[in-house]
C-alpha cells in the first residue's frame, strides 16, 4: 500500500518542465524570433527550456505587426481542408484572413 495521500501527491513539485534543456526547435524558433525582432538572445536563457519559453512569450508580443500576422497557418489551413472534405463542408472566406476565425471552424466542426 502507498503511504501518500492524493493532496501529497499534488503538493510534490512533480513538474520537472524548468530543468529540462532547451530543445533544438525551440532554440530555432528564439533565434529565428531575435532575428527578426532585432533582439538579443541570452547564451543563459538558451540552456533553459523554461526560460527560454519566458523569452519566446515576451519577444512574440515584441515582434512587428505585418498584415499577415492574424491570418490561419498552413497547418491550421490544411487541417480544416481536411476537415471540411471529410465533413463536405465549405470553409467560410473569412476565415481564411482571421487564424481565431478558422480555429472557431476548426472547433467546430472536429466533432
């Protein structure tokens, strides 16, 4: 029999996620996010996976606005494509100019 209790068990720091390394595509990205924002990335920050999440959140709200910027990703698109042939469905023109737009579609119509 196991001597813990369910609140032992949710009070334990279990989460390992801060002392986990960076992984490579996530230092691709924060490489790739400092280039085009002009930003320095800290050699320190880049052997923590938690705080180089910390500066990818920061560095994201940073980076310059395009007209692209709130349009749906190729994955999101492609996704839905699939979504609606399997449902025989149409997707709304607009959603494709508005990422929360297809993801609501998205919602939508997985189930």
């Amino acid at each position: 029999m196991n001597a813990y209790t369910q609140a032992d068990l949710f009070d334990a720091a279990s989460n390992d996620y801060h002392q986990l390394p960076a992984s490579e595509k996530q230092l691709r990205f924060a490489r790739s996010l400092a280039r085009r924002t002009g930003a320095v990335l800290p050699y320190e920050v880049q052997t923590d996976r938690k705080r180089l999440s910390d500066w990818i959140d920061a560095a994201k709200r940073k980076a310059p606005v395009s007209k692209f910027s709130n349009y749906p990703t190729s994955k999101q698109v492609a996704f839905a494509e699939r979504l609606a042939r399997r449902k025989r469905r149409d997707i709304p023109r607009e959603c494709f100019q508005d990422k929360g737009l297809m993801s609501k579609w998205i919602d939508h119509n997985k189930g």
